[in-house]
C-alpha cells in the first residue's frame, strides 16, 4: 500500500507540492463536468498528471457524494425515464478510463449527501466537522428521492451494479464504491441509506460479486456506523480485506460513534490507525492509503496546512511498517 490524495489541484503548484511531499499517487480529475469528459479529455489528464512525476490511479465517475438534486445522472438512483442512458454514458466512461490506462474509478450511490450539524472546536481551537443526532431536524422534509424504501434502494442498486460491473470487469477497472456516511435511521428524510451499515455494505460488495465491485473503504464513515469504533473496526477491516474488497482507504478517524461524533486527525480519535495500518497490511491491501475530511486550522491555507500534516503522519507510518 502506499500513501494517497484525493485533494483536487488548484493549479499546477500543487501538482509539484504532491511531488514534493512524496504523495506520489493520486485521485484527480480532469478538468470540466464528468459527464462530459471524453478519452481525449482522460489521456490529456493522465499525461499532464505523468508530467509532474506522478500517477493517476483512480477518478471519480458522475456519481457524487451531494445530494441527488445536483448529481450529472439523478435518474439511475431515482429510477427516471433517463437511467438507461446514464448507466450507458457510465459505461463509456469506464471503457475510456481503461483505453487511458486508469486502474480505478470511484464513486458513491448517495441520495441526501452527507449530513452534518455545526463543527465544534477540536484540537488547539481547530474547527472539526461532527454529526450530533439530537441536534439535526429528524423531521426533515424528502427531498427529490421522495419515500424510498429499503427494498426498492437495493432494486435500484442492484440495477446498475448488474449492467456496469462486466463492463468493468472486461476493462480491468475497478469500482470502488464510498459507504454513505454517515449512518441515519431508517426513513430520514424520506430514504433508509443502506450502504450506512457494515451488514449493508456485506450485502452490497457480495451482489454481483466480481474482483472489479468493491469498496473505497471510508474508514471515518464505518467508524460512524459502529457503536464503539475503536474496538469493532479491526474486524470490519479484515472481513473486506480478506475478501479482496478494499479498492482505497480515506484513512479518517472520529471521536465517538453511531449517532453522535466528530472527526479528528488521524492520530487523536478513537480508532487505533496504527493498528489499522497493521491490518491493512495484514490483508494485503495494496492501493492508497489517503487522508479525507480534515479539520479546520489556522493560517493563510488551513486546507492545504492540515492535509500536508496528514500526509506526514501517513508516510511515516508506511515506512514503519516497511520495516517490520
């Protein structure tokens, strides 16, 4: 395994500072709407990427982690009169990232986003994002999902895992699929969000099985599934790593649990990444290993300040356990 971004560039110096930092492998996209990036569009990327002494190993499809009243193709989790076709442009895509030389994509299959209540002041005045079930409106109104039960999600799931995973399969791409995060009860705001439990997502890397249908294993957002992290998330990590399931790692730690949390550095919550880090090694997991949803800090770019941070904290934890 070795050490991951998913930070989009702002311009080419920070394509130099990845280089810089030694985060010699990334998750970047190419410039404009997904849905309109054609192979052109995908080689132009990679060899700008490759130009800078670095590796393009995944993208993002035109599935997003906002909320479906701002997804490029709504009708495929909406079940609209358009999802054929939007399943059909995923599919090019997936045969372009091949034709580009891109291993992996990413993607989520999210109807509300990702929810979450004010941040609240973490290490030494840092801002750190938190979801506080009591202090959420648990009667939101649906949005344009409407009521959406249980089965009909995994209907509507299951449609597209099984017209898109032999594409990529025959392509040699592999798809790795974010959990929701964070875990909502059953109904809120219309929609019961199966990929928000560990059984949920058991259920969804099994359906179609294919070594190309797996997981951008969020570690943060399983953590917000379990009630007490930091001793339920080893298991968690070796019953998809075993399996071969885990395609990428948003290495994220969280204070607290189900229903009640908030993020942290990776070193301060309550997940033991070190031992995690061990586990996945143990499994052998073999892609990236980044950091995601960072807190808030001081100075004149706080984003850019706690990801460098970040990617210290990983890079020497990697050399650690190269050397065990």
């Amino acid at each position: 395994m070795y050490l991951g971004t998913q930070v989009a560039a702002r311009d080419d110096d920070d394509y130099r500072i990845f280089a810089q930092l030694g985060v010699k492998h990334i998750n970047a996209d190419p410039p404009g709407k997904p849905s309109s990036w054609t192979l052109s569009d995908l080689e132009r990327h990679r060899d700008k990427v490759e130009s800078f002494g670095l590796i393009l190993d995944m993208i993002q499809l035109p599935l997003p982690s906002q909320p479906i009243e701002k997804a490029s193709y709504p009708d495929i989790l909406l079940a609209g009169p358009e999802r054929d076709r939007q399943i059909d442009a995923v599919c090019k895509l997936i045969e372009n990232v091949a034709a580009a030389g891109i291993p992996a994509v990413k993607y989520n299959l999210n109807l509300i986003g990702i929810p979450r209540t004010p941040d609240e002041p973490g290490r030494g005045g840092s801002l750190n994002a938190s979801f506080r079930w009591d202090k959420t409106d648990q009667q939101a109104e649906p949005g344009l999902a409407g009521v959406l039960s249980e089965d009909e999600n995994w209907e509507r799931i299951d449609y597209f895992l099984e017209r898109v995973v032999p594409v990529a399969a025959s392509n040699r791409v592999r798809l790795a699929c974010h959990p929701h995060d964070p875990y909502t009860p059953p109904g809120y705001r219309g929609v019961t969000r199966v990929l928000g439990t560990v059984e949920g997502l058991k259920k969804f890397v099994l359906m179609r099985e294919n070594p190309y249908h797996g997981l951008n294993f969020c570690q943060g957002s399983i953590g917000e599934m379990l009630e007490n992290p930091g001793e339920e998330i080893d298991d968690v990590i070796r019953w998809f790593g075993q399996r071969g399931k885990i395609f990428n790692v948003h290495f994220r730690n969280i204070r607290g649990g189900k229903l009640s949390f908030m993020e942290t550095f990776p070193e301060e919550g309550d997940m033991d990444m070190v031992r995690s880090a061990r586990i996945y090694k143990e499994v052998g997991f073999k892609y990236m290993l980044m950091p995601d949803h960072v807190p808030t800090v001081s100075g004149k770019d706080p984003t850019a300040t706690a990801f460098a941070f970040c990617y210290g904290y990983i890079a020497a934890l990697l050399q650690v356990l190269d050397s065990e």
